[in-house]
C-alpha cells in the first residue's frame, strides 16, 4: 500500500489488488486468521494504514452479509475497499493531516474530491470494477443524504457502499 500511495501508477494499482486478492482469499477462507487480522489491525493502528484496516474490516463484513455466496466477487470487492481512499494523494496532505475540523468552504470542498479522484485513477490504469466503482463513489454517502460526493439517499446507496461507510 506504501508504494501504491507513493506511486499510484496503472502497474502499481494491478499490482496492489493482486496482493489484496491474496489477503482476501485468507479472510474468507479461514476464520481463525480473520479474527486475528481483526484483533492485530484494531490494536495496532499506527503499523496498519486506514485503508488496510478498512479493506480488513469490509471483507469481514462482506463475509457476514453474503454469508458464502458466490453472486459477489470477493476479490473486486477487497479491491474497491482497501483502494477506496486512494484519490486521497491528489488532495493536499496538509488538509489530510489537518488536526482538528476542516473549514466548510474550502478544506471540505477539496476533502470531497477524493472518492471521485479513486474512481478516475482506477479508471485511468483501467483496474475499474463494477465493484470499484460503487465502492469508491459511495463510501462518504450517508442514509439521510447528508453524504458526498452526490448526496444519495436510503436504498439509492448500494449495499457495497454501506459496508465500506460502516468500516471506514
């Protein structure tokens, strides 16, 4: 994920979600190393990134609610959620990294680009599921509206988008 963030080029996003493939063949398969996985990356913040913990957290989830059928891909689904904040390096890490509340009009308005920026680069390096596409563009929408980037509301929001808001 390190060099993904650093680098976030067509090779490395393939690259990425092969690995995340692998991670996501493990938590659905095995149930003592997904409650391991679970307890290393709730302790452990600072050695795990947000979106691995993320990514963890939704395929965890996604094995709950699917229960083991097989009208979902896993793997694209690992994919759009462990990349789901990767449009964040085209927003300035000063905003990212801001203590505190970001102002309304300018600090949010750049902090709500970032779910359209992971589509396009996933888009760009041609890495763009179905799966990803939801994932990326829905996971800061909220029930009521209240979310972004296009304020969807109730069922308007697709259950992949739910199961990453919740994780992140």
């Amino acid at each position: 994920m390190g060099k993904l963030f650093e680098d976030p080029k067509a090779e490395n996003i393939k690259e990425s979600k092969q690995a995340i493939s692998e991670i996501v063949d493990l938590i659905v398969s095995d149930n003592n190393t997904s409650y391991h996985l679970l307890r290393i990356t709730s302790h452990d913040f600072y050695t795990y990134t947000h979106s691995v913990n993320v990514g963890v957290l939704s395929v965890l989830l996604s094995k709950a609610v699917f229960k083991g059928s097989d009208a979902h891909n896993m793997h694209e689904l690992g994919a759009g959620f462990f990349l789901h904040d990767l449009g964040k390096v085209r927003v300035d890490p000063a905003i990212i990294n801001k203590p505190g509340r970001l102002t309304e009009e300018e600090e949010m308005k750049q902090m709500r680009i970032h779910p359209y920026q992971s589509y396009k680069m996933l888009e760009e390096a041609a890495q763009l599921s179905e799966e990803c596409r939801i994932i990326t563009m829905q996971h800061h929408e909220r029930g009521d509206g209240t979310g972004y980037p296009r304020r969807l509301k109730g069922d308007k929001i697709h259950v992949y988008g739910r199961i990453c808001c919740i994780a992140d």
